[in-house]
C-alpha cells in the first residue's frame, strides 16, 4: 500500500510541478503586461489624469507668477508656507495615532525644532537685509543688532531646550518609535532647510536666480510629461514606471532651449536682475552689470542674404543659463528618482493630496530642492565677482559691529581722509 500511494503520489508531483511552471509564466506574462500598463501611453484613463493635472497647473503657474510680481518679500513668504507644508506631509508620514495619543505634547516638540531651524536658517541668510530695514529707528535697530549678534546662542538653546524636552518625555516600551521619530525629524529639517535656505538667498540675489532655475523644473518636468504622454515607449527606470528615455530626451532638448531663451526674456527686466539689499516692496532700479548687458555677434553672410539681420544680441548670461538647464535635465531629475523611491520602500503612492493631480507639496518640490542649490553654488562660483566690494565690506560691517562701533569707525575714517587730503595739499 506504501509503495502504490508512493507511485500514486508521484504523477501528481509532477503535474504540479508542471503547473506551477505554468503558473509562474502566466505570472511573469501579467507583469510584463502590467510593467507596460505603467506607461502613460497604455493608461486608459490618462487623458482624464492630464486635464485634472493641466488645471491645477495653470492654477500653480498662475498663484506663481502673482507672487513673483508682488516682489522679494512676498517669494520668501511663499517658501515660508511651502515649507510648512512639506514639514506637515512629511511629519504626517511615519506617523502612529495609537503611539501619539500616548505621548500628549510629542507633535508640538517637532514644530519646536521646525521653528528653531528656521530662525537659524533665515537669521544667517537675511541679517544684512534685516539690518538695512530697520536702520531708521535707533531703537529698534539696536534690539534687532542685539539678535543678530547672538543669535546663534538664542537657537543653540532653544534646541538644547528641545533636547531635554525629548529626554524628559521618553516612555517605556516608547523608546524606539520616539527616537525613531526623533531621527526622522532632524531629517526632514536637513531636507527642508537646506534647499529652502539656498533658494532665499537666490531671490535676494536678484529674483531672476530663483526664477530661471525653478522655471527650467517645471518646463523640464511638463515636457517630460507630454513627450511621455505621446511618444513614450521605453521605461527610463524602474523606480518610477512612468518615465521613458523618450520623454527624458524630448524634456532635455525643450529645457535646454527653454533656458537659452528664458534668460534673454529675464534678463531685460531690472525687477528680476537688480538684488535686494533689505526687506521692502518697492521697485528696483541698478546697473544690471556685464552680464545682463547684450553682446552682439556677427551672422553669416547666407543669412543676411535672405533675413534683414547682420547680428544676433546676446546676453552672457545665457551661456551661464544654458548649463542650468543642462543640470535641470540631467541631474534634478534624480530628485524625483529618489523621491519615488523613498515612497516605495514605505509603500505609499504620494506625500500628500494638496494638490489634485500632483500629490503633495513635497512631490513638487524634490527636484526644486536638488536645483536650488546648486543654482546658489553655480551662482556663487561662477558669476558673482570674487573680489571684495564696497557693498561685502558695508555687509560686515554691519553684521559685526554694534552702533558705537560704527560710529568710532566712521569718524576714524574721517581722520583718516582729512590727514590724506593735507598731505596732498
């Protein structure tokens, strides 16, 4: 009996055996169906998803392109509210409700470190500006020289005060989801902060080193979308399905062009080019400097022959926008990548639902944040001159010493010119 349910077992091994080679082929059939699904050009609903998402970008273009008229100080609130926001998303994320109705006052000590990096952050970048503002009021400019100058004590302690705010509220059987959270919150001000930091700088620059580079993401990620949307048909990267290599190459050539043209159209406007020494709203007026001036270069001669032009301006910014572009194409993207793949090993499609169509906040912003720095760095490396000037000297100036001490250095000053001047007589 042993040996006939033995043989009788046997044929059945091997039928299912057989069908679960079946099985296996129908399974990687479905997923490479499903890997196709992916593309927007199978997706049967994508025209529905792209006219929800054309009119919330209209919206966004719209909202964006109103604050950039309103001026530096309006931008600069918009960070702060877009900063807010991707803290929230982010918070929000790896959060456990049956864990924080355990730890009454746990979400108010990450807004804690949220505001304290802020006012780290903005008391670094903005001092000069801040300082200039208030320089009518000699009261008040003392109070705000007083901040200035310790104001990175002020911050040190608000964080040591959050520090042993989270030591004093540590919870048995809590510890590894508050230092977990604990972690994650620094992360997100290292995310937040830096990028956003970067960007505030670049609009008190001038708005058109905030507005180029931030436009090229949006141009770079709309072209991908459409060159996607008509001719994709080879996945770029596994990470995010929807992108192919068709929509990476048509969105590289329509940036690249797009920042050609794009800084020739900025760059005539004072309001975009001219930087902003302080904290006001009114218009702009300055020498917009050799980069913002056309160079005009000589047409060959065929074109003359059949065009009224014998030469093209140029401005030499354009050359400098032309390798933003090149970075908004190629590297920025990877912004994207790594947010899809952050959302995958937590298993969830986007980082909030603001925005119809678009996800999160944060989801239009991971390439934002990769671009703005390096528009700074470019920025600072490559076309802000390297030598002192009077306005870097008057900035530390300012920064460094109190009133008094201005006040000694202007009347040495005084006798030094008027020494100057005797000798020459």
């Amino acid at each position: 009996m042993q040996k006939d349910s033995s043989y009788s077992e046997a044929p059945s091994n091997h039928l299912g055996r057989v069908r679960h080679r079946k099985r296996s082929s129908e399974v990687s059939q479905d997923a490479n169906k499903t890997n196709g699904a992916n593309l927007l050009v199978n997706d049967r609903n994508k025209y529905k998803s792209m006219l929800i998402r054309t009119y919330s970008s209209l919206w966004m273009i719209g909202g964006f392109a109103f604050i950039i008229y309103m001026g530096h100080l309006y931008i600069w609130a918009m960070i702060v509210v877009i900063q807010i926001v991707m803290a929230r998303e982010l918070f929000n994320l790896l959060r456990k409700a049956n864990e924080d109705r355990q730890l009454p006052g746990f979400r108010l000590l990450n807004w804690h470190f949220f505001f304290t990096a802020m006012l780290f952050t903005y008391g670094r970048f903005l001092s000069r500006q801040l300082v200039n503002t208030v320089t009518s009021d000699k009261l008040l400019y003392q109070l705000v020289s007083w901040v200035i100058k310790y104001q990175m004590v002020i911050c040190y302690f608000l964080y040591i005060a959050g520090f042993v705010w989270f030591i004093l509220t540590l919870k048995k059987k809590m510890y590894k989801y508050q230092f977990s959270q604990y972690a994650w919150t620094h992360m997100i001000l290292l995310t937040v902060f830096v990028q956003s930091s970067f960007t505030v700088a670049n609009i008190f620059e001038g708005i058109f080193w905030f507005l180029l580079p931030a436009s090229l993401i949006v141009i770079n990620d709309i072209a991908a979308y459409f060159f996607g949307f008509f001719f994709g048909r080879t996945p770029l990267i596994k990470l995010s399905p929807k992108k192919t290599w068709e929509g990476f190459i048509g969105a590289l050539g329509t940036t690249m062009f797009s920042a050609f043209v794009l800084a020739n159209l900025m760059g005539r406007f004072q309001w975009l080019t001219c930087p902003r020494k302080d904290l006001s709203t009114g218009w702009l007026h300055c020498d917009p400097g050799p980069m913002f001036k056309p160079e005009y270069y000589p047409l060959p001669g065929w074109v003359s022959h059949w065009f009224p032009w014998k030469e093209v301006p140029i401005l030499p910014v354009q050359w400098h926008a032309l390798a933003l572009g090149l970075f908004a194409s190629i590297i920025a993207p990877f912004g994207g990548f790594f947010a899809s793949g952050f959302k995958r090993a937590f298993k969830f499609k986007d980082f909030g639902d603001s925005i119809p169509g678009h996800g999160g906040i944060t989801d239009r912003m991971d390439c934002q944040m990769v671009m703005a720095v390096f528009a700074y760095i470019y920025h600072q490396s490559f076309v802000m001159p390297q030598s002192f000037s009077v306005e870097m000297i008057l900035d530390q100036i300012l920064r460094n010493l109190t009133f008094e001490e201005q006040q000694i250095l202007y009347g040495q000053l005084g006798k030094i010119f008027q020494d100057r001047q005797s000798m020459l007589a």
